[in-house]
C-alpha cells in the first residue's frame, strides 16, 4: 500500500530519505533542500532546476529585457513595459469580442474574463484558459469557424501574449511560495537569508521563458481544485500547457511538472485520488505538497493543518491523519487518495497535472464506510469522477 512521505525542511536526514524515496520511483527528478544566505547563482550541472521559497527573506536579479507573463495579480512595478502581442493574436482577441454571444454557457465565463484581462493589458498566462474550455471538447466541437480559429490562434501565440518586459535591471523581493526556474544556460541571481525546495528535472533542458520568475502576489487567483470557492487563493505559477494542435497532452515535453498555490480549506476540500495505473496517460501522477505558512500572504489560519489519506483506496475503513506545518514536505504517490485540510501549500505534480486524472472519492467514502470514515460530507451525494 502506498503511504505518503513527510519531511521538514530543517530535518536533513528526514529530507535525504524523502528525496531518496521520491528519486527512486521516478529517476529522472532530483528533489533537495537548500539554504541561501547571501548572495548566489541559483542553477543546474544539467536539466531544469525549479526553485520554491520556503520561508525567509530575499530578492531576485531580475536583468533589463527579463520577460514575464506576471501581473495579472498585483500589478507589476512601474519599470516594466507592455509587450504589444502578435498582430494576428489581436486580431483573434477581436474575433472573440465579436462571436463572444455565439459560444456555449459553460464556456463563456472563462472568455469573457479573457477578453477582459486583455482589455485593460493584463492578460497574463491564457495557457490556463485555453485549458479549461479544451476539456469540453475540440474548439471545432463547439465553436463556430470564425470562434474556433481564433482560439487556435491564441494557442499558437501564448507565450507572446500577456507579457511584460523589465526595463532597467535590479532587485525585486521573493516571498514564500515564489519559483524560480533555471537551467545551466539561464541561472538567476538571488540574495538574502532563504529555504528552498529545489527539483532538478534531468529529462529536459528548456522551458518557457515567460515562466521563469513566477510571484504569487503578481498572480490572479483562479478557482477550480481544492479552492473552488467564489474567493479562492489559487495562482498557477506553472499551468497545464496544451499541445501545439490544442491537444490535451497527458505529460511529455510540455507539462514535465506543473504547480500551482493554493489555500485549501476544510469545507471545500475533496478527497481524491490519482490512479495508477493512470486513466489516459502513460505515467502515473506523483503529487508533492510544500506548506507554507499562511501569514506570508495575509491568510489566518483556518484551523489545525492536516492531511487525510487513504493508502489502499479499495478499503477505505484504514486511514492516516497526518499534522502538517510550514516546512513540510508531503510526497504523495499515484493510487493513494488524500485529502489536505486548512493548509497553505505549493501543490507539484509530477509528470504534470493531468486534466483526467484526479477522480474524487469521498462519495464512495461516505457509502462504503457509512460514514465512518473522514470525509468531506458536503460532497458525499455528489457522483465520484474526474474534475473539468
């Protein structure tokens, strides 16, 4: 049976033995704890290094000419300089404007704050949104011609649109839940007293430039998941990227490993579980918690941080209870359901979220267990399946 692996950050034999275990089932992720104090070239010998703030103070390098597809949060400081997208991703924008009372209801809304992010020039990641109406199915599925090609489109120009440049170089604080990311040939300079989480991904050598440098205060929330609520705390720093024909790739080159920050309370948290074997991917989904402490961002705590999981989700009358705190590194392996409760935490995934993969339980939980088991009641007459 699967059981969860916890470690704290100041814990360097507990952290050795996650990392070890974690290296072991999926070689080609390298995951370690470091600390900065001073002023260091964060990098890698090989492959992409993610780098998480944990907790401290510091700042970040950030060169003139650095571009980002932040803001859409917290606006960015003043020396950053819209970058005019693709023509032709104006035109699609203008597209949509128009043909925006032609589209299905279900899909309107995430449009509709699309083309209104856009209009005031802070769009920032359209990679999410682009998500989120693919899984109803094929642009041409439900779009009209004009609709759809204008989507298509804006698939093809997502990294150009939305985006920031820095027009002097300097400092900029990092705070806890922050990601850096850098590769051998793009290291990033950073200073101050820090912990961070750092994994090495051995099996690829490039990412995204406008996701080098993600803050989540310069990040707009966005419900779904854990926080599906009308006032989540929910950025994306690493969303689900699509194919390059709109395709929901299941892992690979694109979607190596995804992350988002999320706030997840009590009342609207679901247990869930990620099958292994997976539903449509080839690799099952490791999910990797970083807790981080909620008064970074301005959120109380809600109540005790813990996690429900359940190791063997055929037989839900055996659980764990696990308290969490800032620091803590939670590993959860594919097949284990798990449910996190009044916690702050980076959630990673590992090969990358798959839209079809997380399938909730606490349904069956309440029925199989008649109640007896932890679960959250409010979704127990809801039917058991994968999220859109």
């Amino acid at each position: 049976m699967p059981d969860i692996i916890k470690a704290s950050i100041d814990n360097h034999q507990a952290v050795a033995r996650a990392c070890a275990e974690l290296r072991g089932r999926v070689p080609d992720y390298e995951i370690t704890a470091l600390m900065i104090n001073g002023d260091i070239e964060l990098g890698s010998d090989g492959g992409v290094a993610y780098h998480w703030i944990d907790s401290g103070s510091g700042e970040v390098h950030l060169p003139a000419g650095h571009l980002t597809q932040e803001g859409d949060g917290d606006p960015l400081p003043p020396h950053y300089r819209p970058v005019a997208p693709p023509e032709d991703a104006l035109h699609a924008f203008a597209t949509l404007t128009r043909e925006v009372d032609t589209l299905p209801e279900d899909v309107r809304p995430t449009i509709v704050s699309l083309l209104q992010r856009h209009a005031v020039g802070r769009a920032g990641e359209i990679d999410s949104d682009l998500t989120r109406i693919r899984l109803f199915g094929d642009f041409a599925t439900w779009a009209n011609e004009p609709t759809a090609a204008a989507l298509r489109t804006l698939l093809a120009h997502a990294d150009q649109i939305g985006v920031y440049e820095r027009t002097v170089g300097g400092w900029e604080p990092i705070l806890p839940g922050d990601l850096l990311i850098t590769s051998p040939e793009r290291p990033r300079r950073s200073r101050g007293n820090l912990w961070l989480w750092r994994i090495i991904d051995r099996s690829c050598d490039d990412f995204p430039s406008p996701y080098a440098v993600r803050r989540l205060r310069h990040l707009r929330d966005t419900a779904g998941g854990c926080a599906p609520g009308e006032e989540p705390f929910r950025r994306l720093a690493l969303p689900w990227r699509l194919g390059a024909d709109g395709d929901l790739l299941p892992d690979g080159r694109r979607n190596r490993l995804n992350s988002h920050a999320v706030n997840i309370v009590r009342r609207l948290s679901r247990t869930h579980v990620h099958p292994d074997p997976p539903v449509s991917g080839p690799l099952p989904q490791w999910e990797l918690y970083l807790v981080i402490d909620p008064g970074s961002h301005g959120l109380g705590g809600a109540g005790r941080a813990e996690m429900h999981n359940f190791p063997d989700p055929s037989d839900f009358t055996y659980w764990q209870v696990t308290p969490l705190q800032p620091g803590d590194l939670v590993v959860i392996p594919p097949g284990t359901a798990h449910r996190g409760i009044d916690v702050l935490a980076t959630v990673i995934a590992i090969p990358g979220f798959m839209p079809t993969e997380e399938v909730y339980v606490d349904a069956r939980i309440a029925a199989e267990t008649g109640g007896a088991a932890p679960h959250n009641p409010l979704f127990a007459n809801t039917q058991s399946g994968s999220r859109p």
